[in-house]
C-alpha cells in the first residue's frame, strides 16, 4: 500500500504547511535518534553523573510529546471536518450529507480504520466544542491521550451543560486527577456521572442493549475467539447453562454411566457450538468451507505453503488438510479456487454447493481475503461494490469489484470520492487530493515478485490463453 499526495505547490507555505514541515522534521530526527543505537549508548556512556536522571527526563518529555500530538492531531480532525462541510454546503450538498467521507478520509489518513478515524474525530470534537479544560490537560501533557479518551467516553452521555461542569470540575484543577492511574480515573467520572446526572447514566445503559453483538477475531494455534457482548442478565444465565451442562457431564462421567474425557472447558465449548448449529456435541456441522490452496498443498505432504481461510488468515497445509477431511465427513461442500500460476491471482472458481451461489461477489470475498480492502482496515466484508458505479459507466466484473466493509462503502460515495480500478490493485483519491493504492493480499503459492508481475498483467494482451478465457467467462456471467 503507498500513499501519495498530488496537489500544486503554493507560491508561498500557509501557516498549516509551515507547521506540517516543522512536525515532519521533528519526527525525522527523533526517529534517526531511535534508530542509532551506537549514539545512545555514547551518551549514557558519558561520565556525567545525571545521566540518569535525564534518560528519565527524556522518557517523561517524550510522554508529554505524545500528548501533545494527540492533542493537535484531535484539533486538526475537527477543523478539517469544519473546512469540508462548509466547502460541501457551499456546493448545495444537503445538510444530513455533509462531512459523510470525512471519517474515513482521518482513518486513512492516520493509517488506521475507518472506525478509528470515527472516534477520533468525535474525541476531538469532545474535546474541541464541549471539554476545553480537558483539552488543555492533554496538550500539556498532564493527561495521556488514553486517560482523555476514558474522560470523553464516560462523559458522552451528558447534555452539554452538564459535560461542561463534569469538565470543569475534573480537569481545571491539576490535582484532582494528579497521580490517579486508568482504572481510578474511569472511577472518578462514572462516579460524577451517576451523581451528577443518574437519569442520563440509566438511558445511556438501556440504550448499550441495543449494541448487543457477536464477533469472530483469529486466535493462535489456528483457534478462533468468538465474542458476545450481551445485557449482563442474558450473558449470565447463557454461562450459567454451559457451567450446568459442564457439571452434568463431569457427573456422569465419575459415576462410570459415560466415559467423557473432556474438560469443563471443553465440555462447555462443544456445547455452545452444538446449541448454535443444532449438531450433536463434537460433529462438524456442515458448512461451506472457502478454502484457498495449491494442488502441492492439498494432495502431498509439502506444508511450505500455507493455506488461506478468507476472514481468518493463513494456516498450515497440514491444518487445511485436517479442515478438507472433516469437512468432507461432514456433508460440507467444498469450493475449489483457481490461480494464475505466473501471477498468483485469483481469476475464477466453481462451486459444488447444490444451491448456485452468488459466484462473483464470492470470488471478489475470496479474492481480497474477506477482509475490506481499503487501506489499513481489516473489517470483515460486508458489502462487494463497484469501484467505479454503474451509472459512471464501471463494469460488473472481478477487475471492477472491490471489497469493502459497510462504513467505507458509504463513505466513498461522499463527494469528492474517486476510484479507478487497475488489473490488480484500485487507486483511491479523496477529496483532499491524496492518492491511496492498495492491492488484493497474495495467496498461497503465489511465485516470488508476484507484485512485480501483477503489476506486468494490467495490460490484458499480457494474459496467457487460459486466463482470456476465464476472463471472458466472468464477463459472460457477470
């Protein structure tokens, strides 16, 4: 992924550019001092005898650096979001339209998510509009970025006039806070809150219900977490059915009527995953299993090529073949995916599910790693959209669809938003001029360079007779 920027060069810098050189230039020279291990050792080395003491003065400098940089970053989240929706009312955009891509453009910006970029616009409009004093404390460092973070979170649910004094009161004297870590801190504001203002404390905890939840993340030793976040009451009683079945099990199993050998953590794991899918304890319920591997991997013994599960990641060969061969005792279908050999992409696929399934939205899924695809977030894929719309003339084909997560599929529509698609990466320009290039993740047995190549195959007369025909194919599908 590369980032450029392609705006003209004023004939004089702005105070913004001036500002942009001198941060840019600190962050060189403290990174070059980072990276030189042999100066650092010279200067503790030195006889002096506050060697010491000023490692510690630099650490704590460093720490109110970082501060402060939050503090600024946040300041200019917000006046960005200002500058594009006066410049959006300006051209008529409707008033609940404005500022839609400005989000997404802060996460890619700061090389993160579109949902980072969310809340760190809304952090600096907290602090910004409504909490000043704990603006101040940042910037100055008497607060870590963190620390303001749990200030701003545990206040969200005040009117602003009660946020104000929550503001006030905290953060305007130094040594309410002084010496207070993350937990106390937390403490002290849900304790104000609750005084203060109990009513909106109460609605704020009706309202978490409603972002009840389930979610998947990889885990090692190819393991996977699956969270709930439910109301405290559900999520009680569904643990205190696992533990019931656990000791149900471990009970049977010491008066000799059954001979289960699991642990109560085992016992309870199979349980929830049978209570999900409706399949007997310790069966593999039957699934699709979108598993992309070479030929070498799935039939031999080689494992130094890995396997890719979309959504999950790599695995090992020999894992994957475990998945195949349960899989198959299980009545799953599996999906068979072919790759260019010289390239390493992903061209086409079939499907020996009995049901026809959306073939090419699949294919991009299993494509881009069912991962969003834009630069720095890894969002599960919700959505598989054009990269350039329909109505602009693009094309419902693989090389037109990219895989995008909800927030940043909206975003793009946002005014200013371009995107052209390449043979095998899409370019993204935001309204502020910046360019971002991102390409679909390599897949396994992808031969060495395979960029180098990719970026050779953008021209179809380059595409070997084989791969015509699939790419005809997908066009004629599509």
């Amino acid at each position: 992924m590369t980032t450029q920027r392609s705006v003209e060069v004023a004939p004089s810098p702005s105070p913004i550019a001036g500002l942009l050189k001198a941060v840019r230039t600190h962050a060189r020279d403290l990174g070059a001092a980072a990276l030189d291990p042999a100066a650092m050792a010279g200067l503790v080395a030195d006889d002096s005898a506050d060697t010491d003491s000023e490692l510690v003065d630099l650490i704590s400098g460093l720490e109110d650096l970082v501060a402060a940089a939050a503090a600024l970053q946040a300041r200019a989240a917000v006046e960005l979001d200002r500058e594009r929706r006066a410049q959006e009312a300006e051209r008529g955009v409707p008033a609940a339209r404005r500022g839609r891509g400005v989000a997404a453009e802060i996460g890619l910006a700061a090389r993160t998510s579109l949902s980072r970029g969310s809340r760190l616009l809304g952090f600096g409009k907290a602090l910004c509009l409504e909490m000043p004093h704990t603006m101040a404390a940042l910037a100055n460092g008497r607060l870590s970025p963190w620390r303001a973070t749990l200030l701003v979170k545990e206040s969200a649910c005040l009117p602003r006039e009660d946020r104000e004094r929550f503001d006030e009161e905290l953060c305007a004297d130094p040594h309410v806070l002084a010496g207070l870590g993350d937990r106390q801190i937390g403490d002290v504001a849900r304790a104000w809150c609750a005084r203060e203002n109990a009513e909106a404390v109460v609605a704020r905890n009706a309202r978490a219900e409603a972002e009840r939840r389930v979610s998947l993340r990889p885990a090692p030793e190819t393991m996977t977490y699956l969270t709930a976040l439910l109301p405290v009451a559900q999520g009680v009683a569904a643990y205190a059915a696992l533990v019931q079945r656990a000791d149900a099990a471990r009970t049977r199993e010491q008066e000799g009527d059954a001979e289960d050998t699991r642990t109560r953590g085992q016992v309870m794991a199979d349980a929830l995953v049978a209570a999900v899918t409706g399949q007997p304890e310790g069966q593999h319920p039957p699934v699709l299993v979108n598993l992309v591997m070479t030929d070498t991997a799935l039939f031999t013994s080689a494992d130094t090529e890995a396997a890719m599960l979309p959504g999950f990641g790599p695995v090992p060969a020999a894992t994957a073949r475990n998945m195949v061969e349960k899989a198959a005792g299980a009545g799953a279908w599996v999906r068979r995916l072919y790759m260019a050999p010289r390239t390493g992409a992903l061209v086409a696929m079939d499907s020996r599910r009995r049901r026809v399934p959306q073939g090419l939205g699949d294919l991009v899924r299993i494509r881009d790693g069912g991962r969003c695809r834009v630069p720095w977030c890894d969002a599960p894929v919700r959505h598989v959209d054009h990269v350039v719309p329909v109505a602009e003339g693009g094309a419902t084909e693989a090389n037109n669809l990219q895989s995008y997560c909800e927030a940043h599929n909206y975003a793009k529509q946002a005014l200013g938003w371009r995107a052209e698609p390449q043979r095998h990466s899409v370019e993204t320009r935001t309204p502020s001029g910046h360019r971002y290039v991102d390409r679909a993740p390599p897949l396994p047995g992808s031969p060495p360079g395979h960029l180098e190549l990719l970026e050779q195959e953008r021209v179809p007369v380059d595409y070997s007779p084989g791969e015509r025909i699939v790419d005809e194919l997908l066009r004629y599908a599509a």
